[in-house]
C-alpha cells in the first residue's frame, strides 16, 4: 500500500495523504521560473545581485529539495538573461557600432558579454533557488 497518491486537475497537481487530507501543490516549474525572471528583472536596476533575489524567489515557493530549488532557479536566470540580451544588444549597438569596420568586432564583443552576462545570471540564480529552497525547509 502507498502512503500518498497524487490527484491532478487543470489547475495544480495536490498529493493526498493515506488519510485523503491535501498537502501542499506542487506548482509548475516554468511558471515559477518566469516568477523568478521577472523578480530579477524588475530588481536589477536596484540590487547588484538580483539574481540571486529572483532566483530565491523561484526556489522558495517550489517547496522542494535544494536541487529543485537550484533547477527552477537556474531556469529563472535563462529567463531573465533574454532581456539582459536586448539590453546588451541596443548598449553595443548605440554605442560601438560607430565606425564601418569595427562592426563586426562589436558584434564578438557583443556575444562576449552576453555570454558572460548569461553565465552569471543563471549561475547566481540557481545559487538563490538552493538557497531559497533551504530557507522553504528551514523556516
């Protein structure tokens, strides 16, 4: 006999104890991820490590262990590293593309620091859901 089943609707997935008692929903990880992108976005004018706020946020309302928690918050960071692109892009493009032939050195040091960019957001994200999925346990 198993201790807990799982009942699914359109709207969350709810594990039912032996007792048919509901414990908490497990919420889908995208949307999560997109909550943690857009924390991230919106606090990165302010705090220098934003990601690790957005990502926090994602891997504390995932209710999960430390490695969900450091998976939806690395999501979270490849989310919110498509507008540090834009951002990244128009920087270059306004500022280095002013001359005909550096044109396509701006365009390497574009991807350059897009990549570093990238690499950081999801690194310090994924950092900020452990983190956030420890807080989850512990508080």
């Amino acid at each position: 006999m198993e201790d807990e089943r799982t009942v699914s609707d359109d709207r969350e997935t709810v594990s039912l104890s032996r007792d048919g008692r509901s414990a908490e929903p497990e919420h889908s990880i995208l949307l999560l991820a997109f909550v943690g992108a857009g924390v991230t976005v919106v606090t990165a004018p302010l705090l220098p490590f934003a990601a690790i706020v957005g990502g926090g946020v994602a891997g504390y309302l995932r209710r999960s262990d430390l490695a969900e928690g450091a998976k939806v918050g690395a999501l979270a960071g490849v989310a919110a590293s498509i507008p540090a692109f834009i951002v990244v892009w128009l920087f270059v493009g306004i500022v280095l593309l002013g001359a005909d032939p550096l044109m396509a050195l701006s365009s390497l040091f574009a991807l350059l620091i897009f990549l570093v960019v990238t690499a950081y957001t999801v690194g310090a994200s994924a950092l900020g859901g452990a983190a956030g999925a420890y807080l989850q346990k512990e508080l």
